[in-house]
C-alpha cells in the first residue's frame, strides 16, 4: 500500500493535478489545479461562496462511509448551503487534513468522489492544498452562482407558509445506531440543487437542515425577525424513524440533524405557484405550519394538543 | 476564562457575526456573514481563488505567535498566493476546526487578526464554518481578481532572467530556533500583494516561496518547461541568516521555506520596465540567475564555481 509520506505531497498532488486536468472543466475555468490560484472566468450573476468542513470522529469515521462517499458527502453539504440560497456550483477547492500514514488510494478516492459529484452539478475542482494532520479533515470551498432571485434566510413574513423537502430523521437514526453498535453505512445526504433555484422562484426564505428542524428553523425566525407554528404530526417523519421510534418518531425527526433537506417559507400568494413547481422538484415537499408575528421563536404542537416553545436544541458541535 | 463550549458554536458565530457585520464591507458584499452562503456581486475581472491551512503542531504551536498574529499570519500566506498570480483580495471565508476547550477570546483574536489585515489589503470577511476537532487548524478561502494580467507559473522562457523579493532565510531560522530552543517568535510574513500587482506587468511567471527557493523555482521550471541556472552568492540572505550561519547561510536559505516572497522571470525585454517598478514596490529585488533551455531542473552554481542540479528539496508536509 502506497501511503502519502512514502509517496509526498508535492509528488501526490502533481499526479492529482495531472488526472483533474484530463477531466472535462466549464468553459469558465481559465486556469485549473496546479498554479498559486485558479482562474475563473466571471459570470455575470451574483457570486455565492459557501464553505463547510468534516472532520474524521466528529463528523465520520472512516468504517462508517467509503472514500468515495465521503467525497460525495463532502460535496452535498457544501451543495446543500447553496441550494438553500437557490444557488447552483461553478468552481470548487478542497482543502485536505491528512495524515502521511493514510493510503494515497483513500485519498484519491476522497477527491474523486468530490470531483465526480461536483461535475454532475455542473461544476469543477479548480484547485486545494493538503496539509499534514493528526487526523482527516475536508474543507470545501464552493463558489456558485444564482441563475435566478437569491433567496436569504431573513424574507420570512407572518402568515408565510413553512414547508420542508424529503423525509426527517433518517440521517440522524443512521448515526446513532452507527454511534451505539458500530454497523451500517451513513446515509448519503440528498443533493437538492435543482430543487433549490426553482424553489427561489416563490420562497420568501430558505435554509438547509443540518442541524435539526427546530434549530433551523430557529435561525431563519432570528434573520426574518418572525416566529413560527408547527404541528409535529406533520412532520415528514423517514418511515425507518417510524418503525424504530413509534410514537417518538416525530418528536425525534424534529431535532435530528444532517438530513441536508430544505426548509422554506412561502408567502400564501405564491401557493399555487408552488403547487405548480412541485411535480419537477424531484421530492415531496410537506407543509409544517405557518410564520407568526412576534418573539423569533418555534412553537411546536404535538399530537396532544399542547404547545411547547423550542428556542433552541439540535446539533452543536460543542454542546451536549 | 470563556471557552468555547461554555458558549456553543451557535452563539459564538451570532456574536462574531454581529461584530462583524459592524465593520465596513466593500460595496461588492450583498450578503455577508450568517446566512447559508455569502454572496457577491460579480467584477468583471478574472476571479481568482487560492486556499491553505495553517495546523497546530505543523505550521505553528501556540506559543510561537499571539492568536492576532497567527490570523494575520493566515491570511498573508493565503495573500501570497494571490500577489504571485497579480491578484488582489476581494473576500475572504474562514474555517476553523478547534476543541471545545479552546478560550474564545482565542479564537475572537484569531478572526479579528484575519479580518484586519485582510480589511487593510482591501478585502472583506463574508462567511466561515468552525467544527468541533482535536487541535486548531485555520483553513482560508481568499477570493480575489487580478487588476491586470495574470501570470502564471508556466509563462518563463529560456533567457528570461530569475528575480526574487526581499530576503530568505529569516523565517526558516526563526522556526528552526523554536524548534530548538521554545523561544522567541515565528516571522510575520510580508504581504506583497501590492508588489505582485505592479510585477504582474513585466514578468513571464510568478510564484510565492513558501516551500523553498529551490524548490518553488522548481515547480516554475516544470510549469514552464524550462530549466533554471542561478548562482548561490546572489542569494539575498536575510542579515540574520548571516549572522547565524556565516559560510552556510546561502545554501540555507536557498531551501528554507515560509518567506512567502515573489519568485519571478522577466524577458530581457521588460528589464527597463523593471528598473522603473522598483521604487515603487516596497522591497529590494535580485536577480538570481536565468532561465536556460533544456530539462526543467535548478542548476546552482555555488562560491567555488561548481554546478550541482537540485530537483527537488525544501518543505513537503509529508516528508523528512
């Protein structure tokens, strides 16, 4: 097994840089991986820059994924954030944290996964560097652009209807019973691009769900300086969170984060424009409840009837 | 003392993002820190994106440089590459792996070094990330545009004359002498992004010395596919290179990495229009050398006349 001190980095990211160069790049990229900086031909749309990060026993561990999927995840959550501004990919660097003791074949893996996933977005690697660390760790910088209304976590208005994509709770059900017994894959997160820029078109506000529903839909109350109501028994709860939860199954759905779902608001003029795009979004999308004037807050209504206020709760990285 | 997880990654990031949206951002900005991505209205020059990571126990130790310095210190690295291609900073993104026990006003130290320095070279903070991980490590994202041309590492051609800014050495003993001895400070490197601007009009290509001399000229070679022919007693060792290491002093700082100075081909052509930039660049330029026809490797010529070849050697992350 070649692993990376035996082989470089220099050496690594020369045979790396050769292999990109040999994949088909946008007419937008004037100078690709291997200079100091790419070079990007400018768009005439807004720019929008995203970066997020995983880290190898914080966000993963290497027998819970492959390389691949790693790289494939590591695109989604970074698509996922520009998705929720109804943005879709241009260019990309990846910004790596590895050990010399790692296998030059996992990390090329890594890469490709990334690079595979991003072209099918219609977007291309431009660049990265990779840094000696204690563990592995993937930065991705996604620079991408709006074909159409940029949508801001802060358009929110009372009486805008709250809907989300897909299914809750089913990433997060992966992780624990990843956490408590060591078995299964995590699940790779859904890439709503598509559904994001159409979206644009009628949401007042969107955000992406990473941290959990209540967390946030928490944030987007804070931007939009509005409040919102939910009922949980409408919560599109992921049928394995059903089957395993039962009756706590919405309950859970509603803090568990890394779904990479979007959650957005619609004001009610817009309904039947919504209506209309939904059969070309590629997945469901389930209305929760409605924005209320007053305190930035979530008031969540279970099955019984009773209101709880949920100001915060979901992932952290560094709280309990 | 606050720590990080007293306070939860949540409520750092709506605190710093408060405290920065206080700050004047270039009128380019539409959406800056807090929302899903930044984003940014487009120029009409080239885009140019460069990232690099500075990690604990690789690139610095804590007790090497203040929290306001290792910032401005991520920064001028990332800087760096962007002055060798002629570009300037627009905005910037920041992420941040860091424990739970990490003090906060650490980290507020480190963002405001960042964003200081890069206000100063004309650039804005727009967005970041920080994850929960085992050590700090600080990844920057620098966008930027290049007001005039944009050179590259693969412009240099045979007969094109070899000059570099500044002086070596200095930052590689420095570090050396931590290593050593735990004391003193890590160098602040120069920030040339002004000079790399004004050489972008006269040089056939550019690169940052960040990993050696030697080396860095190296990848220009093999960019450019031209070999390289410099004489060792026109290095501009750093006076305390000198001081320190009398007859060795050369030979150390054609290898020692992190001066981030510009390392650059002129064609004979430009050697006036080079004469007339000087004054106006902020820092001594030397010629090295030529560039010569034929495989593309660093001839040095040492004080006694002899010519060794040296291909590789200088800093990668992952070998001695």
């Amino acid at each position: 097994m070649r692993r990376l001190r035996d082989v470089g980095e220099h050496r690594w990211l020369d045979q790396l840089t050769a292999r990109l160069a040999r994949r088909p790049s946008g007419g937008r990229v004037a100078v690709g991986p291997g200079d100091d900086a790419a070079v990007v031909h400018p768009g005439r749309r807004p720019l929008l820059l995203t970066t997020d990060t995983l880290v190898e026993d914080v966000h993963f561990r290497r027998g819970w994924t492959t390389p691949a999927a790693l790289g494939r995840r590591a695109f989604a959550v970074n698509a996922s954030d520009l998705a929720a501004m109804g943005g879709v990919p241009v260019v990309a660097l990846l910004a790596l944290e590895a050990p010399g003791r790692v296998a030059v074949a996992e990390l090329d893996a890594i890469v490709t996964g990334f690079a595979r996933a991003l072209a099918r977005a219609g977007g291309s690697l431009v660049g990265g560097n990779v840094a000696a660390g204690p563990h592995l760790a993937i930065t991705v910088l996604l620079a991408g652009e709006a074909p159409g209304r940029v949508v801001t976590r802060a358009g929110a208005r009372a009486g805008d209807v709250v809907y989300v994509t897909g299914t809750l709770g089913a990433a997060g059900l992966a992780v624990s019973r990843l956490r408590a017994r060591h078995r299964g894959r995590l699940a790779e997160p859904p890439i709503r691009v598509d559904a994001g820029r159409r979206l644009a078109t009628v949401a007042s506000a969107m955000i992406d769900v990473s941290d959990g529903l209540v967390q946030d839909l928490g944030h987007l109350c804070r931007a939009s300086g509005v409040g919102a109501a939910l009922s949980l028994d409408r919560l599109p709860v992921a049928p394995a969170v059903r089957r395993a939860l039962g009756a706590g199954a919405a309950a859970f759905a509603a803090r568990s984060g890394e779904d990479y779902e979007l959650l957005f608001t619609v004001p009610r003029r817009r309904a039947r424009a919504l209506g209309r795009l939904v059969p070309r979004l590629g997945c469901r999308v389930t209305p929760l409840g409605r924005m209320v004037a007053g305190r930035p807050v979530v008031r969540v209504a279970d099955g019984d009837g009773r209101t709880r206020v949920l100001e915060r709760g979901g992932f952290d990285h560094f709280r309990a």
